[in-house]
C-alpha cells in the first residue's frame, strides 16, 4: 500500500516529457482565453457526459507541475503547515545537517521536538529561505556601490 507522503512524489522520468508538455500546452491555451481568473475550470471527459470542476488556482498549480516533468524534473507536494524531518529541512536549505541544527538550536528557524526528533514546518523553512536570499541580495546590493562609489567596477 502507498502512503499518502509516498504519493506525493513524482520522480523525475516518471511522466513522459513528451506527454507533459503536450498537457501543459493544452491548459496554458485554455487558461489563456478565460477571461475571468476567479472562476472554476470546467473540464469535460473524454468518456461520457462528466464534467470535473476545478477552481483556477488548483489547474495553475497543476500547469506548474506539468511545467516541471516536461523539463525532466521531478516534483513532490507539501501542505504549508507539512513538518518534516531536520535530514528533509537541511537537504530544502541545501545546507548540512549539522548547521541546521545549528540555526535551529539559535532560534533563527522554529521547531518542536516530537520525543527526542526535531520536526520543522515547512512554511518556516520558505520564510527563512527568503529571509536568508533577501540579506544575500542586500549585502551583493552593498557590495556593488562599495565598488561603484571605490571606482572598482
């Protein structure tokens, strides 16, 4: 039996790139010619009557997706409020395990402790994430008027 987490994950080369595209192709044009953002997508198959109804967001997420195989790449889904082991954390951070037990252990990224394991949401990994790229931009911004106003550039 496949869990639901195991479900949530496609590998890359699962999906023909081939047929993703085609796919994503399909649903830009369609997304393209409705005019109004906030309504449901309405999809009709191809074996009867039955018409599958889809909010909008949920059809741009799956676009997204099919964006990603047709690249070759894999993708996996997580709730927002999803919490996930520090291997997981540190392996999204492209960090090592010890210096996210580090940041953890300084209070820079949130966790619980269920028994003895740390667990860290997800959504506060993307807030760190993009807290940590602003400093990075900010202090790349810095550097290049230290080098326009020096005259190095």
């Amino acid at each position: 039996m496949t869990s639901i987490t195991e479900g949530r994950k496609i590998a890359p080369g699962t999906v023909d790139a081939e047929t993703a595209a085609r796919a994503l192709r399909r649903i830009k044009d369609y997304l393209a010619h409705t005019t109004r953002p906030d309504e449901d997508v309405r999809i009709h198959t191809e074996t009867g009557g039955d018409v599958l109804v889809l909010p909008r967001p949920t059809v741009e997420m799956f676009a997204a997706i099919l964006a990603a195989l047709a690249g070759g790449q894999g993708v996996q889904l997580l709730p927002v409020n999803a919490e996930v082991s520090t291997q997981v954390a540190a392996e999204m951070l492209n960090v090592s395990r010890p210096y996210l037990i580090g940041l953890l252990e300084r209070g820079e990224i949130p966790f619980r402790l269920v028994g003895r394991h740390r667990r860290v949401r997800f959504d506060d990994l993307v807030a760190y994430q993009r807290e940590d790229d602003r400093r990075r931009n900010d202090a790349a911004d810095e550097l290049t008027r230290l080098d326009q106003e020096l005259g190095l550039d």
